[in-house]
C-alpha cells in the first residue's frame, strides 16, 4: 500500500463499519487520500440506478481532470460503449490534441446533432463533452450526471501548463493570481450557467457557500463518479454500471510503477501551502461517492481484472512484479507495480491503440 494512505471510510461512515462497507469489495482496502472531509453534510448518497436504468447520461466535462487529456480517453470509453453509443465508428479514435467536437464529427455540422444520430438519446446533447456548466439544467441532468473530479490543485497546475486554460483576459502574472481566479472550476462546473470554458471556471465570481453545499449534494449521489488519480479503477466502474467492455484505449495513458504529472513540478513548489477552499470540500466529497460506488459494485483488483480482460495489451489490473503474487504488499486496490494515469502527459503514442 503507497505511504500516505490514511483509513477514512470508517470515519466518513460512523453508521457503517468498514467492514460492511467493503464487503463486497473485498478487504484490505486502500481507502481515499486527502484531507478528510469536515462536517456531516457529506455522504455517499442514496442512489444505486445506473444511468442506464434512466435512459441517458450527461458527461459534465470539468477541464483538465484527464477525461479529456490527450488522446481523449474518456470521450473514447464513452462513445465506443455499445449499449449507449450503438452507431459509433467503431474505428474513430480521437489523436493528440484533437478536440471532442473533432471526435463526433458526422454528415452534420453541431456535435449535439451527431451525438443524437450516434447515440439516439442515452448521452445528452448540451452534455457531450464540453465544458457546460450545469447551472439551471441541474434539474433535467442530475439523475443522469457521469464525470470526473481530480485533487484540486493538481488540477489548477495542470490547466497553468496547458496554456493557462480557462483564463481570458491580459495573462496572469504568475501562479498565485492565476489560482485566484481559477479556484473552484469544480464545483463552479456543477453550479453556473455558461458553455465557454472562461464563462465557467475563468469566470472572476467565487462559487458561495451555497454552491459549494449544492455542488457536493449533486457528486454524492452521481450515478458515476471517476477519479482521475484512480483512472484505472474509474474506468472498470464505469464498465459496471454501464454493462460496457474494457479496451486497450481506455488506459493509453497508463505508466508503470510511477507517477508522471505536472511536468516534474510538485503542488509545494507552485503553489506553497495554499488550498483551493471550494473544490476540496467537493473532491472530497466525489472520494466518498468513488468508493462507495465501489463498494456497492463489489470491485476490486481481482473483479476488475476479469471486467477488463479485454485490455489485453496494457493488461491494467495484472501483477507484473514477479515474485509479487505471493507478497503481503498485495491489496485488493493496491498492488507492486500498479500503474499511474499520466493525466498531463502530450507524448506521442498510438492513438489508435486497440
């Protein structure tokens, strides 16, 4: 188990012990990082349906928390499943530094147009896979909400390197102001109005207190929640519920042993002790839903392992460390060299890697 793992999920759930929590899931579990969460405003959530059983999903697109990284992954998990996507080219992946617009392209001209003729309806059509922001929709959506969250100021680094995202306007001086702005993009996503990624996330309003509460409400009883510093545990839950097949372009960007972010630069160095105060009760939040949705699932390494037996190249959830079968350094969600989505990274591979 990687250090800095702290047991959470029993405080998170005092009505719960752990071991009920995780019964299914197997025991042994590496719970959640981060700070835990204040208060007991957050939970789990109730809600057990998948977004299959309400007949849609809604892709709420938060920028920069690798779903759409290059080569795209997510938008490839999403739109290759059958169930939901059933006249997707089946041989369409999205390249380097393409866009999801590029990835949807057909006989029409407005991506929304293509998702109804490849999807029929199960994805929605203002929720494809921009960045539109919830806002006054989130009674339409918030049964059918999919997406994923990311430590938060991972996530602020990440959109600094790429080209400052979000940000409109003469550029920032440095880090700090550029954080000043950005801060939130996470629960703002799930809380404003807008569909231009600067109306959301570069929008000089700080999310209230109010949105905040209403943001962590929405994660905690989402149908589906990812973590990007889980890819490979996000994606198999997403298969779950989905009744889809894992692929060998679902984990593309998966490294061995080691994780690779932010160009080599730590969160220390940029950023000191400074916290983003709006998203981090919100990721901390989506952690809890991330693994109870596990949980209630049953998965694990081993569950996961045959859910994506497919990805027969990357083979995501296989021992490779020999000797390592038979080590107590093994979990059910941690193991000897398990590999690392590598959100950030703009190398050149095979995009079209099946």
């Amino acid at each position: 188990m990687r250090a800095g793992r702290v047991s959470v999920l029993a405080v998170l759930f005092p009505a719960r012990s752990l071991a009920l929590l995780l019964q299914d899931a197997g025991a042994g579990a590496a719970e959640p990082t981060g700070p835990l969460p204040t208060g007991a405003a957050i939970s789990a959530g109730s809600g057990t349906a998948t977004p299959l059983s309400t007949g849609m999903v809604a892709w709420i697109h938060i920028p920069k928390t690798g779903a759409s990284s290059p080569p795209c992954p997510f938008a490839k998990t999403l739109y290759h499943n059958r169930h939901l996507c059933p006249d997707f080219p089946v041989d369409r992946f999205l390249r380097r530094d393409g866009r999801v617009e590029d990835f949807l392209r057909c006989s029409a001209k407005l991506p929304w147009s293509c998702v109804n003729q490849f999807c029929h309806g199960a994805v929605h059509e203002l929720f494809y896979g921009s960045h539109r922001g919830v806002g006054k929709l989130v009674n339409v959506v918030k049964d059918h909400m999919v997406g994923f969250f990311r430590q938060p100021e991972e996530r602020l680094i990440a959109a600094w390197h790429r080209g400052k995202h979000s940000w409109k306007g003469p550029a920032p001086q440095n880090i700090s102001e550029f954080a000043d702005r950005i801060q939130g993009c996470q629960a703002r996503t799930l809380t404003m109005d807008g569909w231009r990624k600067w109306e959301i996330c570069g929008n000089p309003h700080k999310p209230s207190k109010e949105q905040v509460q209403q943001a962590v409400q929405l994660v905690s009883n989402m149908p589906f929640v990812g973590l990007a510093e889980h890819w490979d545990f996000s994606i198999c839950l997403f298969h779950k519920v989905m009744n889809g097949t894992c692929a060998d372009h679902d984990f593309v960007n998966m490294r061995p042993g080691s994780k690779h972010s932010n160009k080599g630069d730590s969160v220390k160095s940029l950023l000191g002790d400074w916290t983003d105060p709006y998203d981090t009760p919100l990721y901390d939040a989506a952690q809890v839903r991330f693994w109870a949705l596990m949980a209630e699932n049953g998965l694990n390494r081993e569950t996961c392992a045959r859910i994506c037996a497919g990805a027969t190249k990357s083979r995501p959830f296989a021992v490779h460390h020999e000797g390592a079968h038979t080590s107590n350094l093994i979990s059910h969600f941690d193991w000897p060299g398990r590999p690392f989505y590598d959100a950030d990274s703009a190398v050149d591979v095979d995009y079209n890697y099946v």
